[in-house]
C-alpha cells in the first residue's frame, strides 16, 4: 500500500513539475516575443514624376526576431470612391500598370486584408505571371523596415474626365500649378498590390479630380502582425479633400496628425500628360 501511495505521488510530483515547466516556458517565450511599432510619420520618396508614400515599421520589444511578418491593406467604406474614381488602366511612357480592383473587377466593392509590399522582402516564391512576391519580411532587434504604400501623379489630361477605364500618359517638364486653379489638373493613386511599385499590378488605381468635387475622404487601414509578434499594430491613412486640393494624414485610433497636402507633395515632381 504505500508503495502504491509512493509511486502515485512520484507519477503526480512528475506532471506538476512537466506542467509547471511548460507554464514557465510559455511565460518566458511570450516576455521575449515582438512588439513592432508602425511610426507615427508618412515618410515620402520624391521620383521624377511621382511620390512613393511609406510607412516605417520599427522593432520596439522583445528578444526574437520577428518572421513571416506581414502588412495587410482594408480599405474602409471604399464602394463610391472605387466606383466613381478608380480605372483600370494606367500607362505612362514605357509602363503599363493595371489595377486588380476597378470599375469593371469582379471584386470591386471590397478591398479587405490584402498583402502589401516591403521594401526589403523575403523570398517566398513567385505569384500570378511569375512575379515575385514582397509581401513577408523578417524584422530584427534594433531594426525597421517600410511598407510600400501607394505612388502619387500629377496629371494634365487632354479630355480631362474621372470616367474613363484607362489613361494613357507621357512625361512632361511641366511643374504643377501651385494654386491648383486649373480644372484641368487630376491626381492619380497607384496602391499597391503585394508584389510592389514595379510590376505592372496595382491594386487599385484613382483618378482624382482637382478640384475634389464629391470626393470625401478614403481611409486606408494597415494592419501589421507576424510570427514571435505579440499583438497586431494598426494605423489608418486618409486621403481627404481640403478645399481645392487633397490631403494625406495619419489615423491613429480616432486621432488625425500629420496632414499633408497634394500640393506641397507634389511641388517638386513633373505632371504627366494623358489621354
């Protein structure tokens, strides 16, 4: 009889101590893992005749590295902007750019958690046409990477309309209009897909009119999360009308900051001619 007793309490001693082990496991991986930060800024590249917008992701805590991380684009309350102002088609000069999300698209009503890219990715293989996919990276201690947003244009079209399903542009050396007091003047928004700015897909392309019209606002909504990441980290760009113009602000909860304007934005860059 006790040596029944003995053995049930060295089989019992055993499982607290297996339990015990794996409960204090799990708290020291859970203390170790990532917590990734999306800055509170809308970082801009200035090209010839456009301007990349970025979000910064930073590593802010924790010991692992941060894998399989991904950013996902929701586009919010997106029917009437997509089916007053987006195209199909965008050519300009040797590239010709087509939107997955137009118009006529089977899915044109809903842009919900899709991938977008890096600017430094890792290779995880190839996806519609053999194009790379840029959608994962791997983010370590002390380090950051940026997310790919969206190219911004100025356009002068010929038959200057927010109707049509395709343009077809060429470079200028003509600067913007600082007062944007020309009617003739449109903004284009090339958001990309999950394979990058170089490709030829585009999520979704606007054709915006100066001045805005009916145009409200549209709320871009990233979300970041990954592997050994604690938590998903989430921020919202806007684009909204501001008189004669656009503007591009941060969302942060409910707090709007960091506005800027089309056209400071833009000040510097070359309108492209379409038709």
């Amino acid at each position: 009889m006790c040596l029944i007793i003995t053995s049930i309490v060295g089989v019992a001693g055993t499982l607290s101590g297996v339990v015990l082990g794996t409960f204090l496991q799990r708290i020291l991986l859970f203390r170790d893992m990532v917590k990734l930060k999306i800055e509170d800024d809308i970082e801009r590249q200035v090209f010839s005749q456009s301007i990349r917008i970025r979000l910064r992701v930073s590593y802010k805590k924790g010991n692992l590295v941060a894998q399989s991380v991904v950013g996902l684009l929701t586009l919010e309350k997106a029917e009437k902007v997509i089916k007053n102002y987006a195209i199909c088609e965008f050519k300009e000069n040797r590239d010709n750019w087509q939107a997955i999300v137009c118009k006529q698209g089977k899915f044109q009503d809903e842009i919900k958690d899709e991938p977008l890219p890096w600017q430094v990715w890792s290779d995880i293989g190839k996806g519609f046409n053999d194009i790379t996919y840029r959608y994962s990276t791997s983010i370590s201690k002390k380090s950051s990477n940026k997310i790919e947003l969206m190219d911004i244009y100025k356009v002068v079209p010929n038959n200057p309309s927010s109707n049509s399903i395709s343009l077809v542009c060429q470079k200028t050396q003509q600067k913007p209009n600082q007062n944007n007091s020309n009617p003739n003047y449109f903004y284009i928004l090339r958001i990309f897909a999950e394979y990058g700015p170089d490709p030829y897909l585009a999520r979704l392309i606007l054709f915006l009119p100066i001045p805005p019209n009916d145009f409200d606002s549209i709320l871009m909504k990233v979300k970041v999360s990954g592997t050994n990441v604690k938590g998903a980290e989430e921020k919202g760009v806007i684009v909204q009308s501001n008189g004669n113009d656009y503007e591009i602000c941060l969302k942060d909860r409910e707090i709007i900051k960091k506005c800027k304007k089309f056209s400071d934005l833009t000040s510097s860059i070359n309108t492209l001619e379409c038709h």
